[in-house]
C-alpha cells in the first residue's frame, strides 16, 4: 500500500479522511489527497519532517479546523456539516497533546490537568483523586498546586499529556509528546499511552523519534510534503530518513 | 459549577477567568458612573412628574378674575367688593380675595424689590379664587354671575398653564427616558467592547477550553458571570453615588436658599428607593446578557 492510506481492519473507523486537501492562503496544499482510516482502539504513529503537515493532519482529527476539500468523519460524524455544539461534544472525546502545551499560566498544574473534567460540570470530589493519581503517575505529585510557568519543559509536557488523558478519551492525538523529556520519562509516558490503548482508545502520536516507534512497533503514518503514506512504504520512507 | 469556587478540604479551584486585571477596575469605574447618571436621570424625571403634578393641582384648584375699572381707586374698590360678595355666593368657591396694594407688591417683588410700589403704577383689578376643583363653576358661569352685577369681568381658570406645565413635564419625562435609554445604551455597549477586548486579551484561555470541547455556552457563561458580578457591583457604587448626588443638590439649595419649586420634590420617596434598588439589577442583566451575544458572536468568528 502506498498512498492509499487505508489501514482500516474493517470495523467502521474512528476517524476517517477521503481525499482531504489543506490549502492556507493561495500557497500549496499543506495536505494533498490525504486518504486515511483509523480503526477504534488502534495504536499509530505520525512521522515525517517539519513543516510536512503533521499539525495540520493531526488539527484535523480533532476537529480544530476544517479540511479545504475532502471528507472528515470523526466517530462516523462529517466534520464540515457538523454544527459548533456537535463539535465540541465530539472534542471531549478526543484528548490532545499540543507541542506548545496550551496550559493555561494562571491556573494550578492540578486545575490544568482537570479543565476537561471541569467543563463537564462534574464536582471536584468526582474527579480529585483521579487527577492526584494521573499526576502522581507523571511525576508531578509534589507540583499540582505549582503555577506551569515554574515548570521545566519536560514537566509541562507531563502536565500537558496528563490533562489529554484525564478523561479517558477514545482518541488521544500526541504531537511530539516525548520531545522534552530524558528518555526513561519517555519510556514511561509512551507506556502510559499504550495501557490507554490497551484499554480501547484509539492513539495517533506524532515524532521524530524514530527509536521510540521502533521501541513500539506500532503501524506507521509517514507525511511527507503534505502526501501520507502507511504500512511498509511509510515504514521504508521513514528508514530511510 | 460556580466558576468560582469548587470547594473540597484544603482544594479549591481557581477561577478559569483570572480576575483582578487593570481594564476591570476602569470599566467598574465607567459603569458606576453611568448607573449613577442613569439613577438621577430616573429620580429627575420622577421629580420633574411630581413637581409638575402638584403645580397643575394647584392651579385647577384656583382661579383669577380681573375686572374692567376706572382708574378711580374709590370706583375699583368698590368694584372689587362687589365682585368679592357676589362671588362668595357661588357654589364651589371656598375664597375670593381681591389682590390689593400690599398683595400685588409682595406678587411684584422680584421685579421691583422690597416696599411699596410707585402711586403711578397701574395695576389690573384682580380677584384671586380658590375653588373646589370638584365642584368649581365654569369661566362662562363667572363671567356670567359678575355681569348680571354690572361688572365687566374676565376669568382666567389656569387651564392654559396648566397644559403648558403639563406638557413641560411630559417633555421633561421622555427627555429623561430618552437619557436612561442613551445611558443604556452606553453601558451595553461599554460591556460589549469590554467582553471582547477580555475575548481577544485571553485568548489562550478561550482556545484550551475550546479545543478540551467546552461548548460555547460554557464559555460565554464565564463571562456573563464576571459582567454580572461588574454590572451588580457598578449598580450598588452608581446608586449610592445617586444619594449622595441627590442629597448634595438638596443640600445645595437649600443653603442657597431655593427652597421653592423643584426642591419640595427632591427628597427620596419609597418609589424612588425601588429605582435604586433596581438599578444593580438591570445594571447586571445588562452586562450579562450583552457579554453572552457579544461573546456567542466573537465565538463563531474565532474558528
């Protein structure tokens, strides 16, 4: 399989994009044709240069931004027709990584990681511990109260992967969750997201880190100048990087 | 959940909205002052209605009649007698006083000062009438009563003045109305630019919410909550700088010694603290039903 990047198992995928096509302003596609299927509980990692449309791909799954051309279906809903309500229900059943953290400078590592919990107006009591425990699983027990800008890199990026799968979403989407931290916490964290996967959501993660996919095994999505390709082809394409 | 305070042991979450921030304590001061206009604006009309009631009371309860004399003084005040006793038979007439030398000065005095007016002023031959308004007999019954005593005379039953400050009043009342509207106006639209320039200046927090699926309405409820709280806050500051405003213009003048017309009608009546106590009220379904259709709509353009 080249382009085509159907990796589906013949469930009806999670997330799904026919020929999709991401132009910003009159310049090239950032996406070009891009055909892909993610099946539920499927475990995928996004490889390729900068600039090749990782964030782009990944903005599109969940549901920041609409395709150019193309059809999105994201839990078997066409993202364009979508109304903004339907939108944001389906965005609480994804959890993102952003490479840029997105946390929020003036709110605790605790009420950072629990945002998602909290716009479902569930009490505080409902959701403290498991917050403390996820914290206290990625090394931050001792800096929930701690402001994020105190933070090192390394443990933003904890808090940041830790407020994703709070809610124990069906998707988790990670843009280079591992990029700074030292690799026995990225040895930890890569396991934190294959236990999520174990237990049935569906994980897409985008890196550079070529020895960690090897580590994992896991199918590969490799872009390139906004061309996906999947399998064995996207494998020999990253190999040969 | 209240944005404010989940409350669990020793945790607590923070706001999502931090507060505190510079442009907040502007726009309470820019809100304070114009619930406080608004509140005097609406206590003005309300006086202005009252004063203008109690004006035209008066005048329906009085009348003037002046009568055709000689300048003879013997003649005129004899004219008057007649005038004075054929009216005080009438039905519906409580008094009928003829305006003499000393009354005509004291009614003249803000024209010619203190002390007796020159001999060689001419004066009209008046009679002032205070009558039952109820029961008080038309110009034409007057006019018709003195000629049949051989008098020429002319009734003036004020309604012409009466309309003029009944239609002063209603003037000055949609004058205010007009000014309350004006001020609410402002205040939505102080709000709107408020809560879009918050929109724009966090941002960041609008987008993590966003992309962890916060629905719009959650997120504009933060902000309806914060102006709600603004627009209480700046209600209860605009009411109390009213009073004081108030009592500080009656304060004013009865030192300045005005102590007639209008100021009878300043003081704070019971309706007049309702006003006040309204005015947080409105003041905050204003700040939060503009910060939601100002936020809904900044909302939709940010995708």
């Amino acid at each position: 399989m080249d382009r085509a990047a159907d990796i589906s198992t013949g469930d009806e995928p999670i997330v799904r994009l026919n020929n999709v096509g991401v132009r910003y302003g009159r310049g090239l596609e950032a996406l070009n044709d891009v055909k892909l299927s993610l099946d539920p509980g499927s475990f995928h990692f996004l490889t390729g240069p900068s600039g090749a449309g990782k964030s782009t791909l990944l903005r599109l799954i969940y549901l920041a931004q609409k395709p150019t051309r193309g059809l999105v279906t994201v839990f078997g809903i066409d993202a364009a027709r979508a109304s903004r309500r339907t939108l944001a229900a389906l965005r609480q059943r994804i959890g993102v990584v952003f490479q840029d953290f997105h946390l929020l400078s003036h709110l605790s590592v605790f009420d950072n990681v629990a945002l998602p919990l909290r716009i479902g107006d569930a009490p505080l009591k409902a959701y403290r511990e498991d917050v403390e425990e996820l914290l206290t699983w990625v090394g931050l027990k001792e800096k929930m109260d701690a402001n994020p800008e105190t933070l090192s890199g390394g443990e933003r990026q904890r808090a940041a992967i830790a407020r994703a799968v709070v809610g124990k979403p069906e998707i988790i989407l990670a843009d280079e969750p591992t990029g700074n931290v030292d690799h026995e916490m990225a040895a930890r964290l890569m396991r934190l997201f294959v236990q999520l996967n174990k237990l049935g959501s569906t994980v897409v993660i985008a890196t550079h880190d070529l020895d960690l996919v090897r580590e994992i095994g896991a199918p590969v999505m490799r872009l390139e100048r906004g061309r996906l390709t999947v399998g064995a082809a996207a494998a020999a394409n990253m190999e040969r990087q | 959940m209240s944005e404010d305070v989940a409350k669990l042991g020793s945790r607590r979450h923070a706001p999502i909205l931090p507060r505190g921030e510079a442009r907040e304590g502007a726009l309470f001061m820019v809100m304070a002052i114009i619930c406080a206009l608004a509140c005097l604006s609406a206590l003005g009309a309300r006086a202005a209605y009252r004063a203008a009631d109690n004006w035209t009371t008066a005048l329906s309860g009085s009348m003037t009649v002046q009568l055709k004399t000689s300048e003879d003084s013997f003649e005129k005040a004899s004219a008057l007698q007649n005038a004075e006793d054929t009216l005080r038979k009438m039905p519906g007439i409580i008094k009928a006083k003829g305006i003499d030398k000393v009354r005509a000065g004291e009614l003249l005095e803000p024209w010619f000062g203190k002390g007796p007016l020159p001999e060689d002023l001419p004066l009209p031959s008046l009679i002032e009438l205070q009558v039952d308004p109820a029961k008080a007999p038309s110009p034409q019954r007057l006019e018709k009563a003195l000629r049949n005593a051989g008098l020429e005379p002319q009734v003036d039953d004020h309604k012409k003045w009466a309309g003029s400050v009944s239609n002063a009043a209603s003037a000055l009342r949609l004058g205010a109305l007009g000014v309350l509207a004006l001020l609410a106006a402002a205040a939505a639209a102080t709000v709107s630019f408020a809560a879009r320039a918050g929109l724009e200046a966090r941002r960041d927090i609008v987008e993590a919410l966003h992309l962890v699926g916060a629905q719009d309405r959650y997120i504009s409820r933060l902000f309806e909550h914060r102006f709600l709280g603004l627009g209480v806050r700046a209600g209860v500051t605009g009411a109390f700088l009213a009073i004081a405003g108030t009592l500080g213009v009656l304060f004013w003048l009865q030192k300045s010694g005005a102590t007639h017309l209008l100021v009878g009608e300043i003081p704070l009546q019971p309706a007049d603290f309702g006003i006040l106590a309204l005015t947080p009220l409105m003041a905050g379904l204003i700040g939060m039903g503009t910060a939601r259709l100002s936020v809904m709509a900044a909302l939709k353009k940010l995708d």
